[in-house]
C-alpha cells in the first residue's frame, strides 16, 4: 500500500504526541515539519526523516502532502488552516480550533466552499466508553451534567511555551476555553445542543504569577435543548486536590467518567451490576489513524470531530465567556 504522506505546523508539545502516535501507523510517512522556531522542526526532520520548514507556505509549495496536523496554539491560528485549505490539503487541527470566532468562520466558510476534509482532535469522541453512553443516552436523554478540570496554580517556564501562553486571556482564552472546551465537547456530543449559558468566574486567588490574566476559577451553567441542564467548571488554584471529571445523569442511566482517559462507570436503574468500561491508553494513534482511513477512503463519515462541528464547541465555550463578560445569559443561535 502507498504511503500517506504527512506533514506537521506547530511541532510542540502535542504534535510530539502524534508524532508518536503516527510513527506507529504503517500507512503514514512524516515528510514535513514546521514551526516558527525552526530548530524544532529541524529536531523531528532529523528524527523522523522529512525536510524542516519555517513557514507553512514553503512545506506545502515543496512537497506533495496528503495530510497535514495543525498543532499550534489558539492565537496563532489562521495562515496554516487557509494554506492548506487553498492546496487542497485535509488538515487534522488541535483544540481550541482557534481563539476568535470570527477567524474560525472564515476558514469554515473556505471549508465548506472547497469540499475539504478535515478533523479536529476531539480525541475522547473516539473512545468506547464514550459512545457506549452516547448509545445509551440517545434512547433516554440526559437530565443533568456536571463536569470539568481543576488544578494547581500554573508556573510558566519558558522552556515550556505552553505554560507561559496558556496563562494569558488574549492568547489562550482562559482555561475554559482552553482546556474544558474537551468537556464542553463531550457535552455537546453526549447530550446535544446548548441553547443558553450563564457564567461566574473567581480571580484574585492566584497572585504573583507572571502574564497571568486568566480567570482562577469559571462556573457555567447551560441550559440544553434537550430540556436537561449542565454544569461546568474550570479552576487552576487548587492545589491540594483536583482532577478531571464528567458525571452525566438520565432518567434510568448515569455515566461516571473520570480523568484524562474518561475511564467510564455506567450504571442503570434496576440493575445492580454496573458497567466498567476502562480508557484506550492510545488514542492519538486511534484518532490520527481514523483520520488518515478518512483520507485514503476519502470517507468523512469515519471522522468523529470536523472542523464545522468544532467551530460549533468553540462558540459554546466562546459564549460562556462572553456571559461571564457581560454578567448575562448568552442565548445560542442553534
Ligand atoms: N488534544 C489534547 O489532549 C491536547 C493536549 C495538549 C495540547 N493540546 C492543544 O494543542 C495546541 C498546541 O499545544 P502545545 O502543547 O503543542 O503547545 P506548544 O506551545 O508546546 O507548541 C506550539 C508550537 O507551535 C509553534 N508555533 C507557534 N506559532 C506558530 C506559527 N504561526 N507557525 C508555526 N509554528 C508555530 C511554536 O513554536 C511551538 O513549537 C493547543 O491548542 C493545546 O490546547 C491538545
């Protein structure tokens, strides 16, 4: 079988983790690596075999891509989805697909009007536990959720990029944003569409951190179409004890999943034993490999997150923000 070749913008700490993922993957062959800090793409050139580049525009004009993965930071969004959209590239991008709405439309519209396929690394839409609920609560709705990631104050290290871009508002867009945009994605795909949100944010906890003008800790509230409500929280100021956690409750089943893997407990009324259904410790190499079938087959349909869908978890978290701005519910035009 020929290979697919592929190509990486942004060659940080997560493109590492599909770099490994890929490098597991028989059919992929990493050809092109780029990133404004080019001995880092010189770094994986040498490592993975392929040519180092600067500026997407160069990689895409010098090689023939099948796919690229767009692993860069919310603010630094834009060039790389329009470059290989005008190529006719597909792309798998990183969450959050963008830190404005504005500019994310954009490249949905560009999108939509070339035919392009693409995914966005919603990774938790590919495992079992997930869509075993997501099974169970399309036949009995949810009524309640309750979810979201809470940790130690943050320590930027400028030998670690993302923990000095992560702290400030303008280039990450808050933790909630950021980082339980995964939650808020799961939401979305577990109980459906939002319809209006309602947010309160903690500051002033943390204090003395450099760049630091993010929220310490945000509480939303969503009202869903379903008629079932959810709650959501983010907090980077607690340091004794935290975690990640997505508890969502139906009429006759309940889903407990908890930390990064969405370990899954699944319970259902009259039946005593519950169901355990544990995390995939590989799923980048699951989600990137779905991708790349969705490529070759060109099939979208094996694609669990597009770029439209994503754009539509990027408004949710958006609005929240927008709610907590203004101290009113923000109403969804879904
Ligand atoms: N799916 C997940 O579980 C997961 C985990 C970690 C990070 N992420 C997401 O991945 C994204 C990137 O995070 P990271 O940890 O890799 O960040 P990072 O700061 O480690 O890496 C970002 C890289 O992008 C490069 N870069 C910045 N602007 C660029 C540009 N215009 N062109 C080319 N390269 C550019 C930087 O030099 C850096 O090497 C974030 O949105 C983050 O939320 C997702």
């Amino acid at each position: 079988m020929a290979k697919l070749n592929v190509g990486f913008i942004g060659c940080g700490g997560i493109a590492q983790a599909h770099m490994t993922a890929l490098s597991q993957i028989a059919s992929a062959q990493m050809v092109g690596f780029c990133d404004i800090d080019l001995e880092k793409a010189q770094t994986y050139a040498e490592q993975y075999g392929g040519r180092a580049f600067q500026v997407p525009g160069d990689m895409l004009e010098a090689l023939k891509l099948h796919a690229v993965w767009i692993c860069l930071p919310p603010f630094a969004h834009g060039v790389a989805e329009m470059t290989c959209i005008e190529a006719g590239v597909p792309f798998m991008v990183e969450k959050p697909i963008n830190r404005t709405a504005q500019q994310a439309r954009r490249i949905a519209d560009a999108i939509e009007q070339k035919g392009l396929m693409t995914a966005a690394a919603y990774m938790n839409r590919y495992r079992k536990g997930v869509n075993r609920a997501k099974a169970l609560f399309e036949e009995d709705p949810p009524v309640l959720t309750l979810g979201g990631w809470i940790s130690g104050t943050p320590q930027p290290d400028p030998s670690r990029p993302i923990s000095v871009w992560w702290v400030q508002k303008e280039k990450s867009g808050g933790q909630f944003v950021e980082q339980v945009t995964h939650t808020v994605d799961l939401v979305r795909y577990l109980c459906g569409e939002a319809m209006q949100v309602s947010a309160f944010s903690a500051t002033g906890f943390n204090t003395n951190i450099p760049g630091y003008n993010i929220e310490d800790a945000v509480g939303v509230s969503i009202k869903l179409a379903n008629g079932g409500v959810a709650l959501l929280y983010s907090c980077c100021a607690s340091n004794a004890a935290g975690g990640i956690s997505l508890n969502v409750y139906a009429h006759d089943h309940a889903a407990l999943f908890s930390g990064w893997g969405h370990d899954v407990t699944i319970s259902t009324t009259g039946r005593k034993k519950h169901e355990e259904i544990p995390s995939e410790p590989n799923i980048f190499e699951i989600e990137d490999q779905a991708f790349l079938r969705a490529v070759e087959k060109q099939n979208p349909s094996l694609i669990k997150s597009d770029y439209a869908d994503a754009f539509k978890t990027l408004q949710l978290t958006l609005a929240a923000d927008r709610a907590l701005s203004t101290a009113r519910i923000v109403k969804l035009g879904m």
